[in-house]
C-alpha cells in the first residue's frame, strides 16, 4: 500500500516537473513602457520674443549651465540675417556669442561634421520664415535624424512661428487648396481645404498653428481637426509658448493664450464641401495653465 501511494505520488510530481510552460494568450503579454524623449519642446506661436519669454526657453534648456546651441534658419529668405537676431535674443540676456553656432543646410548638402553637431547639441532653434521651404531641406535627411536624436538625448528643440509649425508630424503647410490665392483671412470651414503635410514629428498626437489669436485662424484650425479627429489642434498666439516636458506634459508661458480644440468624437459630416462635426472640446489656456498632450 505504501509502495502504491509512493509511486503514484512520484507520478505525480514528474509529470508537472515535464509539463511545457504555458504560453500566454495572445493579447495577455504586459505593453512595452513607453519611450519618453528626455529633451524638451520650446514651441513659440511667433511674433516678438519678449526678455522673459526668451530666459523661460534659456532656463529650460540649461544653456547657462553649459553646452552650446544651433540655430537653423532654413525657413527663412534671408537665412544669414535671421540667425543673426535669433542669436542676438539670447546675447541680449547674457549668453556669449561663442555658445551658438548656425547651420544652413542646403538640400543633399549635410556635412558630417555639422551633423554631429546638431546630435550633440544643447539647445536647436528653428527661426521662423516658410515651414515648407525647411522641410524641404529637413525631411528625409540626416538631419531630421540628428534634431530627433538630440530631442530624446535630452536636448532642447525651440521654434517660432514656422519653427513653431515644423514640429508636428502632421503639419500645415499655409496653404488652402480651395483658395489657393493667400490672403490670410480662412473664411470657410470646407473639407479638403486645408493643405497638411510632413513635419518634423516631435508631436504625433498635436498639430501646432501658430499668430492663433492675432491672425484670428480658428477656422482653420477647427477645419483641420475635423479633418483629423485623432489630433489634437493648438493654436499658440504670438508672444507666447507653450513648453513640452516627458513627450506630453505642456505649460503656456508668455503673453497671451494658447486655444486647444479636441474632437473626441470623431465624428465629421460633410454637406457638400461643408464640414459639420459635435461634441468639440474648445479650451483656452492662460500663461500658467497645463495641458496632457496624451
């Protein structure tokens, strides 16, 4: 009897000592942690940088403690006089001069040593002009790869006004294929009407507008978030910015204010060439307040 339950008992145990390891279900394995960039976003909705504005970006970015900072001025017409100023906002608070280098780069034209630069840097400052004339340069080339490698470095990345544009991934081009003669009036809330293209896609889940409130551009940015439920729109006045910290956590600094139009419903009707959406979520945020880009 003792020798019977012995056996059985060792049975036992070696079956489940021999037993396969479950494999789990699919749909049951734990989500990878999310890659948080560790660098910042400084985006400035364009127009005057007034002194404190200007120490907020310079407070941010750590350039007082040491590094050096790049300026890419391939937006502007006049690339040579825009980093000129651009440096200048931040020699006026006291930066040396020697702190900050400008590259422009021309289309298939990336010399490594630049690049290298730009990868290592501390702080990159995209001047403002036509934001599709930079990403004609940028798009595609080692330096979009550099800017995005310093950003989850922990480099700070800035930009005013077409600076400000450039980093979405979904970006607006300013310009409307309906009306294509610009006027900077957007008089109308029509599908495929506003022209979006590709930007730097340091945000994947925003689309940045900049002038907001001075240019008065809520149409356009209520167009494109019809458009594009799955985005959320902001607008950042003049004067004013809005700095991102983790990949998604934002706080307004400036001036003026920063609008912030969700569709959550993400349900767009369209009535001819007419847009019609309910349930907007509109929020305007005053210098101090936070916003979960998540």
């Amino acid at each position: 009897m003792r020798l019977t339950l012995s056996l059985l008992i060792l049975s036992f145990f070696f079956a489940h000592c021999t037993q396969e390891p479950e494999v789990p279900q699919s749909g049951t394995t734990a989500p990878s942690v999310t890659d948080r960039p560790k660098g910042k976003l400084f985006i400035i909705g364009g127009g005057k940088r007034p002194p404190a504005l200007v120490q907020t970006l310079i407070n941010a970015s750590g350039m007082e403690e040491g590094g050096y900072g790049i300026i890419l001025p391939m937006s502007s017409g006049e690339p040579d006089t825009s980093a000129f100023y651009a440096i200048k906002q931040f020699t006026d608070l006291g930066l040396a001069s020697s702190k900050f280098r400008s590259y422009n780069f021309r289309k298939g034209s990336y010399p490594q040593a630049a690049i290298d630069s730009l990868r290592n840097a501390r702080l990159i400052y995209i001047t403002g002009g036509d934001q599709n004339r930079f990403m004609d340069v940028v798009a595609n080339s080692p330096v979009y790869d550099a800017i995005h490698e310093a950003y989850h470095s922990g480099a700070t990345i800035a930009g005013t006004s077409a600076g400000a544009a450039v980093m979405s991934e979904k970006m607006i081009t300013g310009n409307e294929r309906r009306h294509p003669e610009y006027t900077g009036n957007f008089r109308t809330i029509e599908s495929n009407n506003i022209e979006i293209g590709e930007g730097l896609g340091l945000l994947n889940t925003a689309i940045i507008d900049q002038h907001f409130i001075w240019r008065m551009r809520m149409n356009r940015l209520i167009t494109v978030v019809l458009d594009h439920p799955d985005q959320t729109g902001i607008g950042i006045d003049e004067s004013t910015a809005i700095l991102v910290e983790n990949g998604n956590a934002a706080t307004v600094y400036g001036g003026y204010q920063v609008i912030v139009l969700r569709h959550p419903e993400g349900q767009t009707v369209t009535q001819d060439s007419l847009l019609g959406g309910r349930g907007l979520e509109l929020n305007i945020l005053l210098p101090g307040d936070s916003l979960n880009l998540d």
